[in-house]
C-alpha cells in the first residue's frame, strides 16, 4: 500500500487514519472537508515530521464549487 485516501466525513475517524498512517509511513489523500476545516493544518505538521506527503484535494461539492468558479 503506497497512499491511504480518507473519503469518510468523520472528522474523529479520519484524524485517527490519518495519524496512524503516518506512523507507518504511507502518504496521505484527505478529501474529507471537515478534518481540513478543523485539523488540517494541524495533520501537515505531523506529516513533515514524519516525512510523508499530505494532500488534500477538493473532494466534496463546495470545494468543486469553488474551484469552478476560479476558473
């Protein structure tokens, strides 16, 4: 497995994947809005000290509204 990707809405869930995922060292995919409302910037610091690479991505629907209307 190179990359775990959180789809699930639940902030709780989501930031306790995210957290182990990074102890053992998997990239991680966050198209939950809600951790990166919350937690987000809070998940790259524990990413960069554990030398993985954290993305998020649009996702869900406002955050495809949003880049639509940037383009």
């Amino acid at each position: 497995m190179d990359v775990l990707v959180d789809v699930t809405g639940s902030v709780e869930f989501g930031a306790r994947l995210a957290l182990e995922a990074f102890q053992h060292r998997k990239d991680f995919v966050l198209m939950n809005a809600e951790i990166d409302a919350t937690i987000g910037p809070i998940l790259q610091i524990y990413a960069e000290k554990h030398g993985v690479i954290f993305s998020a991505c649009d996702g869900d629907e406002p955050g495809v509204q949003v880049n639509l209307f940037r383009w």
